[in-house]
C-alpha cells in the first residue's frame, strides 16, 4: 500500500468516527476526558475548526510555497466562538465538507508537492506532507480525547 492510500485511509477513518460523535445526547457531550479538560462538545468543535485552519494552511503552502503560516490559539478560538453555545449541526457539516476537501487535496498534492516547504510560526521549517499527515494525527489524538471520556 502506498503512502498516500495509508493517509487517506486514516483521513476517512478519523472522519467517519468523527461524525458519529456528533451524533451523541448532551449528557455524553458534556462528559470530558479529565478535570479541567474540554467535554465531547468542545473537542468536536475545535476538531472542526480544526478544520478550517489546515484546509486554509495546506492550501496556502500548495498556492504560495515557502510561506509562512501562523498558530492558531485554539484557547482563545473555543472562548471566542463560545464552544458552549455553538451549533453542532453547523460544525458537523464544515468539518465532513473541509475534511473532504482536505483527502481530494491531498490525492493530488502529497506526493507531487510533498516536499514543499514552509515555516510553521511555532515549529520551524515543515513540508507539505509533513502538515497532510498532521492532520489525520490531530484528529486521531482528539479522538482518543473523545474515547477517554466516554469511558469515564
């Protein structure tokens, strides 16, 4: 199997274990996965503005190569979209329609402008695959948040 099927086999698993989470009762939404740490609710939100920021940054570095692309402060995302009123409904269908953007981007781009270069504002020098894989681990990290906290 090559490199590319393998992300995009776990782009479309994190994706599909993603989505039935959003599906969860507010009891389950509401638990988390320690003390002080996000609920269900806030990790899908952040999952799917999440999102949003790596569609914008992997597209940027395909358009413009050797940019430089920001951190995103995920603290004061949550704070200032207010994580605790947000709509589900509308985070579930950013996050299936950007993650679906993102798999298309990365069939075309990975492995044919994989070595692409920027720098990322907090970790240094990065490629294009380098931030493709970031993605499916990101979500997979979460994930296991959200797994954590179901089992609490």
């Amino acid at each position: 199997m090559s490199a590319i099927d393998v992300l995009v086999g776990e782009l479309e698993r994190t994706r599909d274990e993603t989505l039935r989470y959003f599906d969860l009762g507010d009891d389950d939404l509401a638990r988390t996965y320690g003390p002080g740490k996000w609920s269900i609710r806030y990790v899908l939100l952040h999952l799917a503005d999440s999102e949003v920021v790596f569609t914008e940054r992997l597209r940027r570095v395909i358009s413009e190569p050797t940019m430089v692309v920001w951190y995103y402060d995920q603290d004061a995302w949550a704070k200032a979209l207010d994580y605790s009123t947000r709509s589900l409904d509308a985070s579930c269908t950013v996050y299936y329609a950007l993650r679906g953007a993102i798999i298309e981007d990365a069939r075309r781009h990975y492995e044919r402008d994989g070595a692409t270069e920027f720098v990322h504002s907090k970790s240094g020098l990065r490629t294009l695959k380098d931030e493709f894989d970031k993605v499916a681990a990101h979500n997979e990290h979460h994930l296991g948040h959200i797994r954590m906290a179901l089992q609490r």
